[in-house]
C-alpha cells in the first residue's frame, strides 16, 4: 500500500501585546504547540511549523512558509487571543483546509483565585468565533475542533478523546486527499460499451483531484506480458499458490478446472502487470478491453482479474469495466486502511434484510477472512473470453460502501454507507460475493441509494469509516451523500 504522509502547517496564535504584560505567557502557550505538533507528528504527519504567531508581519511569513512547503492542511492552534487580523494572512497565500483547534488546557477554571494571566492561558475560545467569520468572509475553508488539550479526570475526559479522535481523522483525511492528489491512475482499453454512468471525463479528474490519468494501450500491456521471464512466472506461480486456494468445478455449467496452462498464462500476465505499474509508477489501474474471436486482445483482457486482484491487495487499487471513478473510491478507501474491493449490487434478500454485493473482477482479497478461491470459468458472463476468476468475501463485521459518481453539471460527488457484513453462504460463481446488511431494509436502502444517482459500483471496505470519509469530501471540497 502507498503510504502518503501529509504534510500539516502548523501555526499558534497570540497578541504580542501580552508578552510584555504577563511574563512567561508567551513560553507557556510556546510549549502548548509543541505538545500540539507532537501529536499531530505520531499520527503520521510531517509537520511545517511557523511557531507562534503573534503580528500580522509573522503571520505573513508563516502564509510563505505553508505556500514553499505546499501543506495540504493548515492547523490554526489558539493559545490565546489574537485579533484575526493576524491570523488571516498565514491562511491565504496556501489557500488550502484549515484546521482550528480551540483546545483549552484544564477542564475548568478555578474561578475565584484565577487572576488574568492564567485566564489569557486558557481563553482560546474567545477569539475562535472572529477568526471563523474572517476565514468565511474571504472563502477559506476551515473547521473547528473544540475540546481539552491533555487528559482529564472523570466527566471532562470525554472532551480531550473526542478533540483528539476528531484530529486523528482529519489528518488521516489530509493524508489520503495528498495520496490521492499525487497518484497516477493507469486507464487501460476503454469503458465497457453502453455503461452510460462509469463513462468519466479524465479532465474532471485531473482538475477537481489533481490525480494524474495514465492513458494506456492494450500494447503496453502485450510488451510486457511478451518480456516476462520464465523465473517470474514461476514466482507468480508460488505466488499465487500462497495467496489463493484452487477450487474444483461447481454445479455451474460455466465453470471448469484450473488447468496448468491456464495458471502458467495467468501468472505470465500477472508479472506483465507488475511490470505495467512499475513502468509507468502507477498507483492505481482501471481496465477493460473486449477484443474479438479469440484474438491475442480477448485473450488478454480475459486474463487479468487474478493479477489485479494481487495488484489490489498490496495497495494498487484496479477495476474493471473501465471505471475510473469507482478506482478512485477504491484508493480512498485503502488508503484509510479499509481495503476497498470492485463491488456492485447482486441481489436483495427479503427473508433476512440483507443485500448481496460482489463482482466478477479483481477484489481486495486482503479484507477476506477465508482464503479466497480460484476458480476456472468457461466464459466470463457479459464478456468475452474465459480463464481464471477469484471467489472470496469480505470478512464479517462493519463495512462500508464508498462510490465515486458525477453529477450533471460535472462535479464529482461521493456516496457512503456503513453497515455489516454478515455470515451465510453465498454463490459458487467465480465471483466476489458478500452478505451486507444496512440501517435501512434492502427496499429502502435501494431507493435512498438510487436517489442520488450513483454509479453502478462502489468500493467496499472493512470497519465503519464515515467520519473519515466526511471528512475527506470536505477538503476534497466534493457533496457526500450519506444513506441510512
């Protein structure tokens, strides 16, 4: 898996004018932000401090900083006042998210023997409220979290977990919008003909996520496929043999052994895939080609879910039917550590409210809880060809669905859901297939979910990611609809 570490500007905030009037504030406050950037560093960030901040001169010099470095999130810590004045500037040159942390350091005041000085060290919810209207009037975003900076005793410890939880998800969001940001993502063949609502502007992409589409041709792939030596398709081979179990013909009349011809051309592919990604530092792969009468295309487009399905597992997110926007929800989704696996709607199951999802391509064979399955299939239902297919399912417990669709005047939009997947048997097709079960009954988790127009796949992950994902559309700057 790609590891993208953020990088996160951070800056305190203070009026110079205390520093004189209250000796040692200013020191105090200073190892406040340390505590701060400390944190914020063992979540896995690189951090770009200003310092304090405490006049518009240096507020500006930290503006130039965040903008050399290019942050892709701003943390605004509040020590103490500061007019905003101060605090706009260091926002503005960069232009990127801004994090405002409004973080007290004691659950309460002693109020009758609290003189002025440790009252300005602990009032920085004073100015938050004046910062957020300048930031809202000159169209910077931003967000707040309020709580304790240090643990608590008893009632008030809620609100230092909450505040820092809060934290830990905005910057694992910033991490995976950087990782996204920097990608390429392979485009391989074409669209599958007819499917009006994976067709995707690569435009679109570059412009509204700054990821890079690779344009590829079936030929880049032959080249490689062609110079894979006889000691990588041995190593694919154990490779494979590690990863997957084989399994034998089913009651279904398209299924047949995995003979080994088959496994030798599958694991040449599978190495010329290896090499694809390498050649053109691909961080993600979209594919699909349907090729005619038996020609050297079909027979390799008919060839790949076994070796993408590798390529997905160790972090190379690829789909098929050539839809790019679900590759991208599959990314945000291994990125958060939650797999991501090429997933559409199978069927509704109205004796135990749950739905059946799962595909015929490449899956995220690391979130299964069973070793997945090879399985041999004298057509591929839809397409053209035959060869090898995977059948697993993704672990029971929470899951996520995220898709990637696109409204009509041209913005990319994000749908999520949360819910379970859930024990019981499922088909012997060659196919991913997993039992989900949502907040809403199967009827009425199809409607809301069709309602906001999404595509015909989605990502599916393991773990309740929502917050994260929220999170993610907001600094993406994308509509998330959140069904159920």
């Amino acid at each position: 898996m790609q590891n993208t570490k953020a990088k996160i500007g951070v800056f305190g905030i203070g009026l110079a004018a205390y520093w004189p009037q209250f000796e040692g504030l200013k020191e105090r406050l200073e190892r406040y932000q340390k505590q701060v950037e400390a944190r914020i560093a063992e979540m896995g960030a690189e951090i770009v401090s200003a310092g304090l901040v405490d006049d518009a001169p240096g507020a500006r010099e930290a503006g130039d900083l965040f903008t050399r470095e290019n942050v892709d999130l701003i943390v605004c810590y509040v020590g103490t006042y500061s007019t905003s004045s101060q605090v706009l500037p260091a926002v503005q040159r960069r232009r990127a998210p801004v994090l405002i942390l409004n973080l007290q350091p004691i659950p309460a005041l002693d109020y009758l023997d609290t003189d002025t000085a440790e009252w300005l060290a602990n009032c920085c919810a004073c100015c938050v409220p004046e910062i957020s209207n300048a930031f809202a009037r000159s169209r910077i975003q931003f967000n707040v979290v309020s709580g304790l900076l240090s643990p608590a005793d008893g009632h008030a410890q809620q609100y230092y977990e909450r505040a820092w939880n809060e934290i830990e998800e905005w910057i694992q969001a910033a991490s995976v919008m950087r990782s996204v940001s920097y990608s390429r993502i392979g485009f391989l063949g074409h669209t599958y003909p007819g499917m009006l609502d994976m067709y995707s502007d690569f435009t679109m992409h570059h412009a509204q996520l700054g990821t890079h589409i690779e344009v590829l041709e079936m030929d880049d792939l032959h080249k490689r496929v062609s110079a894979v030596t006889d000691a990588e398709i041995s190593a694919k081979i154990d490779e494979i043999g590690r990863v997957f179990d084989i399994a034998e013909p089913g009651r279904d009349r398209i299924s047949m052994p995995v003979t080994e011809e088959a496994m030798q051309w599958t694991a040449r592919v599978a190495a010329g895939l290896d090499r694809l990604t390498q050649d053109f530092d691909l961080h993600g792969l979209t594919y699909y080609y349907r090729g005619l009468d038996g020609n050297p295309n079909e027979e390799l487009g008919a060839s790949l879910i076994v070796g993408n399905s590798l390529l997905t597992a160790r972090g190379i997110p690829a789909s098929g039917e050539g839809d790019l926007k679900t590759c991208v929800a599959m990314m945000m989704m291994d990125r958060f550590r939650a797999g991501g696996s090429y997933t559409e709607f199978y069927a509704m199951d109205f004796n135990e409210d749950f739905i059946l999802m799962g595909h015929d391509g490449p899956g995220h064979i690391a979130i299964s809880d069973e070793k997945p399955v090879l399985r041999g299939l004298g057509l591929y239902h839809g397409k053209r060809g035959y060869g090898i297919s995977v059948e697993f399912k993704v672990r029971t417990g929470p899951i996520t669905i995220l898709a990637m669709t696109q409204t009509a005047d041209g913005r990319l939009k994000m749908l999520a859901a949360e819910g379970e997947s859930i024990p019981g048997d499922t088909m012997k097709i060659g196919n991913t297939n997993s039992r989900l079960k949502f907040s809403l009954d199967p009827a009425a988790f199809m409607n809301a979910w069709c309602e906001e127009a999404p595509t015909h796949h989605c990502a599916l992950g393991i773990g309740h990611q929502l917050g994260r994902i929220r999170k993610l559309a907001r600094l993406l700057n994308l509509e998330l609809a959140v069904i159920g």
